[in-house]
C-alpha cells in the first residue's frame, strides 16, 4: 500500500464525538478548498457507521455541494437516521464548517437479494492500463503549469485512454475513458471499498462535460467547481483492482456542464453508474 492511499484510509477514519456525530479530519496538503471526493467519501463513511445491520450495503447516494469547503478545519458530520426497514435503510448526513452546512448527502442501503440481471455492455478494444502512463508521466510536459501539484503522491492511479485533453485541447469529444484504482492492496471491507470509489468518482467526471467545446481544464481559464452527485452501486467490486471509468458529457448550459459516468470491473461487470453537475465558467 502507498503511504498517500494509507493517508487516504486514515482520512476516511472518521472519529465518533457524540451519537450519531462524527469528525473528519483534514490532509496536508495546500488546498483552497476542500476536495469534493473527500468531503463525499466521509459523509458516507459517517452514514455507513450508523447502520446496524450486517450485510446491509450502499446502493445509492445523493449529494449537494452547498459551500465551499474549509482546508484548514477539521469537517463535523450529523447524520439523521431515516428509517430502518426490513430491507432498506436510508441515512442523511450534514457536514458542517464554522457553524454552517457545506454538503448533505442522503444514501440508502440495501440487503442483497436475487432479482432480474441486466447491464449495459462494456466498451470494447480499450488499452490496457499498464500501457497508458500514469499521472506523472502524462502530466510532465505541462509541469511549468502545473507546477510541484505533479509531484504530489496520488492515492488513486488513473489512467487516461486516448484522446487526452491534457495533450490534445481542441479536440472535440463526446466523452472520455480513464481507467482507475487505489494505489495498493486494500482491506476486504466493502464499506472502504465503495467509499473510496466515492472519493474517485469526483476527480475526473466534471472535466468530462468540457469535451464537446475541445476545452481543458489544464489549457484553459475555467472557475470549476461540483454541485451535486449521485450514484448506484450495481455489482461487487475491488476499489484496488482497475476500474474502467467510461464518462460522457451531457449538457453544458447556464455555466453549468453535466456528465455521467459507469465504472465497469476489469472483466465487464457494470458496478457503479455516478452523475454530476458542477460550475463551469469561462474567466475573460
């Protein structure tokens, strides 16, 4: 395991302060705001901890980004606890900064149980991961942009299928794919799991509604900044085995751009479908 995805683990090792209260700390890292991944995966944690059921898992969340977030803070979490049915239990949870919310997310667990099965296929004739670069290599010939961030250790390995907006900006797509894991072998806690595909769900989706302008996130003047998020847990997955991230854009309207995404499992299994609407306006 890299220390950075064991910094991960421990930031999403939330400490219980009061029933039902819990506090999440921050990274050290120079942020201007809190990552949204983050504050996305925590709360979950925090809803997750309040389950009592065993074998009762997430199969759904939805999230508001309602301020930005304060790096400098540690984030309180209040969850709310819904109900608690026979097959389902639903929790709300409220991160709070300086007296004030700055997220809600309301997720919903469930008991497996057997049922219809059908999914959307896989794409086909993708790269393998081990033959695309990773962030650093891909990312070194704009280091004078990005600066010492390229050096920064990653909890999650992405790699990204060409066309890469990084390298082609003005070329024009409706979507990209970007294959994705945790940076070392991870415990068999599907709670982690699926809390730490939260976390990565939010760190390339947005820049996918910029695709059909031929604009980058890395080349261009933007103010980008998530909304909301959802997402369907489908199928078991390995959040430390590679994860096909195929992404499309939706809509872009209104400085606002929507994209939509489905992680597949290495062997074609839909396991998770996300959606996100986030900020996108062009600085003159």
């Amino acid at each position: 395991m890299s220390e950075a995805l064991r910094d991960l683990i421990e930031l999403l090792d939330l400490e219980p302060i009061e029933v039902n209260i819990f506090r999440g700390v921050q990274p050290d890292e120079d942020r201007q705001r809190v990552f949204g991944g983050q504050v996305a995966g925590q709360a979950l944690v925090a809803a997750a901890r309040t389950v009592d059921e065993p074998g009762r898992h997430v199969h759904s969340l939805h999230a508001y980004f309602l301020r930005p977030g304060d790096p400098r803070v540690p984030i309180l979490y209040e969850v709310d606890r819904l109900r608690d049915g026979r097959s389902f239990t639903t929790r709300r949870v409220v991160a709070i900064q300086h007296g004030r919310p700055i997220f809600n997310l309301q997720a919903s667990f469930h008991n497996p149980e057997p049922g219809l099965d059908f999914q959307l296929e896989a794409p086909t004739d993708v790269p393998a991961p081990e033959s695309l670069p990773d962030y650093r290599t891909r990312l070194e010939p704009h280091r004078e942009r990005v600066g010492s961030w390229i050096d920064r250790p990653r909890p999650i390995d992405t790699r990204y299928v060409p066309p890469d907006p990084a390298f082609e900006p003005g070329v024009r797509a409706d979507g990209q794919l970007v294959w994705m894991r945790a940076d070392g072998e991870l415990p068999d806690d599907p709670v982690l799991h699926a809390c730490i595909v939260t976390y990565a769900s939010d760190m390339t989706l947005l820049d996918t509604a910029l695709r059909p302008s031929g604009k980058s996130s890395m080349t261009d003047d933007l103010m980008m900044a998530s909304l909301d998020h959802a997402m369907w847990f489908h199928r078991p997955f390995r959040a430390d085995e590679w994860l096909l991230y195929q992404q499309t854009a939706l809509s872009s309207s209104s400085a606002r751009g929507l994209a939509g995404g489905s992680l597949f499992t290495s062997d074609g299994a839909l396991a998770v479908n996300v959606v996100q609407e986030g900020l996108i306006r062009v600085i003159a």
